[in-house]
C-alpha cells in the first residue's frame, strides 16, 4: 500500500503539467512542482487560496470548477488566464477539470490540471511572422523582376528627356521622375536584403574599418545640421567573423537614424567596446561571453513608447519618406551573426543602439 501511494506520489510530483486539488468550496488543497512553478509561488501560499485568486476575474473558470464537484463531469481544453502574484504578471494557461471520486463514490473534491500555454503562443506568433516573411520573400522575388525592369526603362528615358529640357520648371519635374524611380529601386532592394536567405560567407572583419567606411557617407548630412559624429573606440577589439557588406548596411542604417533625429547641432556618438565577461541577464539571451558592442548614441528625439514596440516590424516608419525597412534588415543582419540589438529610448532626450556581435574564441 505504501508502495503505491508512493508510486502515485511520485507521479503527481513529476507531472510537467500543473496540478490544483481543490475543495468543495473552490479552495486550493494540494498542489504538485509544477504548478508552483507556473504560478511562480510555493506551495505554502497555495493552502486556502481560492480559485478566483488564481485565475481573476473569469467566472466561467469558477463555474466549470463548481460544475465538475457538484455534478461529476470533466472539461477540457478551457482557455483562461492565470495570475503570478509575485509580480502581477498574467499567462495563458489551458485547463481540464475533472471530479476526484472518493471511495465511497462521493465527490468532494476536484482537479485542476493546468497546461501554461505561454511558450506556445509565443512560438506560435513567431511562427506567424516567419511566415509572414516567406510570403513577403515570394513576393519580393517577382516583384523585384517585374518592376525593376519596367523602372530601369522609366528612368533611362527620364535621363535622356533631363538632357534635352531647358525650360527649368519642366527639367524640376523631370527630376523627380528620377528621384521618385530611385526611391522605388531603394524601396525594393530592402525588401530583397530583407528576405534573401542569409549569406555566411564571414571573413576576419575590423569593425572600426566598417565604421569609419559608412561615417564619411553620413558625415555630410549631419554637418548640414552643423552636428559632428564623435569616436571613442576601444583599441583592443579583435577582429571577427562577419560579412562586411551586410555589417555595413547596419550600421548605416543605424547611423542615419541617429543622423536623421538628431537636433540641430546634434553630436552623435560612436563608441565600441571588447567585453570578455558579458552575459545578458535573461536565460534565451545569453551571447558569447567574448563579444564586441558598438553603441550608438544620439541626442536626437527619441522615440515613444508605441514606436518602440513596432521599431522592428516591416514597414513600420514615422517618416515622411521612409520605407520603415532600416531596422527590420539590420536585425536580420545582426541575427544571422548570432548578435543582438539593444535599445533604449528617451522622448525628447535621445536613443542609444547598441549591437552585439560575438567574438570567436
Ligand atoms: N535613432 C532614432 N531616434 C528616434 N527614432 C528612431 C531612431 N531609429 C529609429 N527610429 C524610429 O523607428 C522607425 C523605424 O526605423 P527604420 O530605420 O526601420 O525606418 P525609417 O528610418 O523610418 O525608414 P528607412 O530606414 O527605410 O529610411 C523610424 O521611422 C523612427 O520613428
Ligand atoms: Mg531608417
């Protein structure tokens, strides 16, 4: 007999899924490790704690509760939000509730076994975006064909008209033929360098060299705003395996925002650093303990909230005439180098990127 009460002791102990044993008046009377691991608390705080504490403000939990008890019957697949009261945070949980039939055939009790369900609505959006960009990757891939063509034609023949015009309100129009076709021809190649499958042919690169190379492209329209970009780099970075090309489409794309939101008279610094100890606080992000970080910092005008959220999604711009790509392909970029890229952000105060790459050891 001892042997298996164990035996069921044991089982109830190791279940990965939570389990809630609650009393005819809806109060917790023993639960296992994993639901004090899903709702975060120890299994002392659980004793006496009603069940509308656990999950708030959802009577149809409570109602299924009651239901299973007093009338014998299970439900499964019951969506509801549980409550973490240690920081007030909220999950999706999916819960089965079943009578606990003594044996005398009464029912006094009944269980709860809970599913946090938070992991699989997280992959199951990332599985939505990636989809979203295979989509988008067909799509680029015709579109690119179909309207590059058309527009090479588009601005050859605007070229030629450019040439013959003299009438300078006719040549004025005629220009922004050729700036709006450029505008598309950027547009689309974004959207390429956003799906293209990624490159790994990495070579030894020197990330100072990569700075300095997209610095003199950017260094002109920040004078014109009678700003200057200021240097502090750590001189003993080691190189590291990177595409030079795509690094230096990030940090272009990084730079001209800086650029872009910075006041008039607007310093924007560039700074790098070798860390050999770093490791970010959260598990899922931990980077190499050797990596490199380059900040950027601007004392531009910073972003809200909202615009913080949506900063990586495709398309997404509080510019006139931006194509809301920059950041979207610089995270992709920094991604496939087993980096990552940092954000903080004051309104009115200024923005700091700062991008982590691994060194290899
Ligand atoms: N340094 C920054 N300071 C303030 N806002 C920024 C900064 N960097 C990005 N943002 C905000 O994030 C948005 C998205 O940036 P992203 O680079 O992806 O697109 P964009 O700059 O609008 O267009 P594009 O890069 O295609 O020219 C910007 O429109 C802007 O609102
Ligand atoms: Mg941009």
């Amino acid at each position: 007999m001892a042997e298996s009460e164990n035996f069921y002791r044991n089982i109830f102990a190791s279940l990965v899924d939570g389990i809630l044993v609650i009393s005819a008046d809806l109060r917790v009377t023993k639960v296992n490790q994993a639901a004090e691991e899903i709702f975060q608390r120890s299994r002392r705080s659980f004793e006496g704690e009603s069940l509308s504490k656990l999950f708030p403000d959802q009577p149809n939990i409570i109602k299924k509760a009651r239901q299973s008890i007093t009338e014998g019957i299970s439900f499964h697949h019951v969506e509801g939000i549980g409550y973490h009261k240690s920081n007030n945070g909220r999950f999706p949980v999916n819960l089965t509730f079943s009578p606990l039939i003594k044996d005398d055939l009464e029912i006094t009790a009944g269980a709860i076994l809970i599913q946090d369900t938070s992991l699989l609505k997280e992959l199951q959006e990332n599985s939505q975006q990636t989809e979203h960009l295979s989509t988008l990757s067909t799509l680029t891939a015709g579109m690119a064909h179909e309207i590059r063509n058309p527009l090479s034609g588009i601005r050859g023949s605007a070229q030629l008209l450019l040439k013959d015009l003299k009438n300078n309100g006719q040549r004025e129009y005629m220009e922004i033929v050729i700036e709006e076709v450029d505008r598309i021809n950027r547009l689309i190649k974004k959207m390429m360098d956003l799906t293209r499958p990624a490159l790994n042919d990495f070579q030894p690169t020197n990330i100072h060299q990569v700075l300095e190379e997209i610095l003199v492209l950017e260094k002109g329209s920040l004078e014109m705003k009678e700003g200057a970009f200021v240097q502090v780099y750590d001189p003993s970075i080691p190189t590291i395996k990177a595409n030079k090309d795509e690094l230096k489409q990030v940090f272009l794309n990084l730079v001209k925002n800086a650029v872009e939101a910075s006041p008039k008279g607007g310093r924007v610094r560039i700074s790098t650093q070798y860390n050999t100890d770093y490791i970010f606080r959260k598990k899922q992000d931990t980077l190499s303990p050797h990596n490199i970080v380059v900040k950027i910092t601007d004392s531009g005008l910073g972003m809200t909230k909202t615009t913080m959220k949506k900063l990586f999604t495709p398309f997404f711009t509080t510019k006139k005439r931006g194509t809301g790509l920059g950041m979207a392909v610089s995270l992709k970029i920094v991604e496939n180098h087993h980096g990552k890229i940092k954000v903080t952000s004051n309104e009115n105060i200024g923005t700091v990127i700062q991008v982590f790459l691994p060194v290899n050891k």
